[in-house]
C-alpha cells in the first residue's frame, strides 16, 4: 500500500446518518485498494446516542478510533481534536451527514498528488437552506479579504499533506479558525468541483448565531482588520463633521439670512448623537472582544477536552 488515509469525522446529532458515512468510505477503499486507512470519529458533546454508535463501531473494526468529548466545544475544535490522533500521510476531514460524498475523496487525493498540500472540494450547488449558502458566500468573501487570498474557498471537505495538519495543531488557543490555520501554514491550494449531497436525514447542528460566532473567530483569531476598518469609519465620521462645521461656518459668515431661515430641531441632533454614539459603542465593543479573547487564551481555556478515546471497544485512556 502506498499512502494511509486518515479520515476526521466530527459528530454532532448524527446518530442515525454516521454509519453510513463510515460504509462510503469503507466502499471507497475497498475501489482504492492501494490505500490504507483509519477513521477518526470525534463526538463533539452530541445529546443523541451518537457515542454509544461510535463505540459499537471501533468495537467491530480495527480502523475506527473514537474521540469523545467532554462537551460541545463546535465543529472546528473537534476536527483539530481529531487530527491530534491522525497517523495517516493524508488527512481528510468531511461531514458526519453524508453531505460530502466520501465517494468522491479519490478525486481530491489525484489533485493532491500534482503537488498541492491542501485541496477543497467545491460545490456547484449547494443542498442547504438559503443563510447557510449566504453564509458560505460571506465566509468566501470575507476570507478574501482579511487573508488578502483572492478566491480562496474554505469548506468542510478537503484533504491535506500530514504536514499541513500537524502544523495546525501547534495552534492551542481556544478560538480556532480552519481556514486561518489552513493559510498560515500554506498558500498552495486546489479545488475540485464534486457535488454536494442532500442531508441523509436530521438538519444542521449550525444556526445564525453560530455561524456568526464562527465567522466572528476568523476575523478576531487571525486578523485585526476589524480594528482598521472602524478606524476607517471613525475618520470618514470625523471627516464629514469637519465638513459640516466648515458649513456652518460660511452660512453664518456669508449667508445670515439663510441660518436665520434654517429652523433649530431636535430631530436632526438626536440622529447624529444616536449614529455617532452607536458607532462608538460598536468599536468599543470591537476593542473589548479582542481584550476579552486575549484574557480567556492568556488563563489557558482550552480548546477542547477529551473524555475518553476507544479502539477496538476499550477505553485507550484508562
């Protein structure tokens, strides 16, 4: 066999579509007889009995180890929990709801070995409900411009060199971010178009408010843009006042007659102190997220927390 494969499956309410996730890519290998593999099944704090599904499974076969969680800790620090066990020259992370066809890995690993050390699967369509595709969207664009990578497209299914992961997990602070950690380590990137699967059942573990606070880590973790733009926005602000007052100024000076005829409102001023003093509580609020972060890394939170690991039926950390 030339190369082992190391899958990373994070799970979360997948009890009922992980299996037959583990059975693609058992099917895959048996096509790609070359490979050998391992698949690492990381129960990210999931309510459901998705662990006890896990534990039946590495207790059938040798290739399956299971990574249990002491609680939800998201999807991006269970993966990189998971590649902390990886063994493999390649490692590949995908969904636990059959959305990314492990059936099409092999098209990922043959663009892989023209010389990429990480490559995406990318999606002509997406079978997801419609602010998880505007989500994707925001993430593609926003990622574009805080890593300075034009059309750099992250996502949950992709491959990458042993190298490339181990390198990732040098990361320990406890606001992880894939797709900063992929760019810090590696600018030589493919992609590949596959086709995006429909949820073998259940629905997303991700809301709104999640993938804001996903998205809200890749701008905080690994770029202070945010912290440039509100500068921007504080001289624009600052701009158009200075503006106004040389306005002022000349009507007074030039044009009595015109100030006398300008009623005084309250109207006009509460709305300028409402939008002024909004943008001053966003940057604040802006500058006490990065003080907030900073202070829960520096006390060590960690990011994440492993129960206990089984192979072959037995707990490994006893």
């Amino acid at each position: 066999m030339d190369k082992k494969l190391s899958f990373v499956i994070p799970c979360y309410k997948s009890q009922k579509t992980v299996g037959s996730v583990i059975e693609e890519i058992r099917e895959m290998i048996n096509k790609e007889s070359k490979y050998d593999y391992e698949i690492i099944l990381v129960n990210d704090g999931s309510p459901d009995g998705v662990w006890e599904v896990i534990k039946e499974y590495t207790n059938r076969d040798a290739h399956i180890l299971g990574v249990n969680l002491a609680k939800n800790f998201g999807q991006h620090s269970a993966v990189l929990a998971g590649y902390h066990y990886c063994t493999g020259d390649y490692v590949i992370s995908l969904d636990d709801d059959g959305q990314t066809p492990a059936g099409q890995v092999p098209k990922l690993l043959r663009e892989l070995e023209k010389g990429y050390d990480v490559v995406y699967a990318k999606y002509d369509e997406m079978h997801q409900k419609a602010f998880r595709r505007w989500g994707s969207d925001f993430a593609r664009r926003m990622s574009d411009y805080i890593f300075g990578v034009r059309g750099f497209y992250t996502g949950s299914f992709f491959v990458a060199r042993r190298f490339v992961t181990d390198e990732m997990i040098r990361y320990q602070n406890c606001y992880p971010y894939l797709g900063g950690l992929v760019l810090r380590t590696t600018r030589n990137i493919g992609y590949v178009s596959i086709q995006h699967n429909d949820r073998l059942a259940g629905q997303s573990g991700y809301n709104l408010k999640k993938l804001f606070s996903l998205w809200f880590n890749g701008f905080t973790a690994f770029s202070v843009k945010p912290l440039e733009i509100s500068t921007y926005i504080g001289f624009l602000i600052a701009f158009i006042g200075f503006i106004y007052t040389v306005v002022i100024i000349i009507r007074r000076l030039f044009i009595p007659e015109l100030e006398a005829l300008i009623p005084y409102g309250w109207s006009s001023q509460t709305a300028i102190m409402l939008v002024v003093g909004g943008l001053i509580l966003i940057n604040m609020g802006l500058m006490g997220e990065y003080i907030g972060r900073i202070y829960i890394c520096i006390n060590n939170s960690p990011q994440f927390v492993v129960r206990e690991v089984y192979r072959n039926g037995e707990n490994m950390e006893e």
